[in-house]
C-alpha cells in the first residue's frame, strides 16, 4: 500500500462517530499510545492506539496497519504531519513540523486530515502544539 494522499475520502464501509474532542493531549501520553506501551500501571487498561496530524489526535486502536508490526506503526503515537505530507515511512520524518513545506505537500497533508477526520474519531488535540 502506497503512502501517498488518499483520493477518494469516504470510508467503503459507514463509520459511526463521536463528536470529536478538543481535550488536551500531553506529548508523553501520546507516545505512550503507539501501540507498543504494556497496560496502564495498577490496571488491566492498554492504552489505545493514537495518530495525530496538525495537532489533532485520532484514535486508531484496533486498525491493524498502526499496531505494532503494521505499515503504518511509524505513525502511531507521534505527530506524524511531516510523513504524511511527504509520504515518507521513515521515523524520522514522522514529526509535527511541516510549515517549511510547499504547496503540494501542505495539500497531502489537508488530504490526510480529511481522510483520517472520516474514519477516527477525534480525542483530543495535542497540547501546546503550534503545528495547526
């Protein structure tokens, strides 16, 4: 499967969503979420599965291209704007910071937003993120 910005922005199967969230998300909470981390201390609770894009976080628990192993597990637990926009597998490219970046790539980006904001529910942005 490519990465690149997705064309066709409506899910093949209905999706049911909450009402996206605007709570805060803590950095080190949300690279807790990546699919890696054990269950949360004194619990039987995981945590769930989180992506965000521009400082909105996205809950992708139970899709098994972000779990650990899966194509996409680079993205998980990250702000992976960069990736997505340049789309780029690479850890290192999966970072908030995609300002810098030209048209085309800032439109993949948008592409991405969309696709994800018809799929996953919004939990919460990224606290303190300036990459909106």
């Amino acid at each position: 499967m490519s990465t690149a910005a997705p064309r066709n922005f409506e899910p093949k199967q209905p999706v049911q969503l909450a009402p996206p969230k605007d709570d805060p998300i803590e950095k080190d909470y949300l690279e807790k979420c990546d699919a890696n981390v054990p269950a949360l201390p004194g619990t039987n609770t995981e945590y769930p599965t989180y992506v965000a894009i521009k400082g909105t976080v996205f809950e992708v628990t139970g899709n098994p291209a972000y779990a650990a192993g899966g194509q996409y597990h680079v993205f998980a637990g990250k702000d992976a704007s960069r990736a997505l926009a340049t789309s780029s597998l690479k850890p290192e490219d999966a970072r908030p910071d995609w300002s810098d970046l030209g048209d085309k790539e800032k439109g993949v980006l948008n592409d991405w937003y969309t696709f994800f904001s018809k799929r996953y529910n919004i939990v919460g942005q990224v606290a303190g993120a300036t990459n909106l």
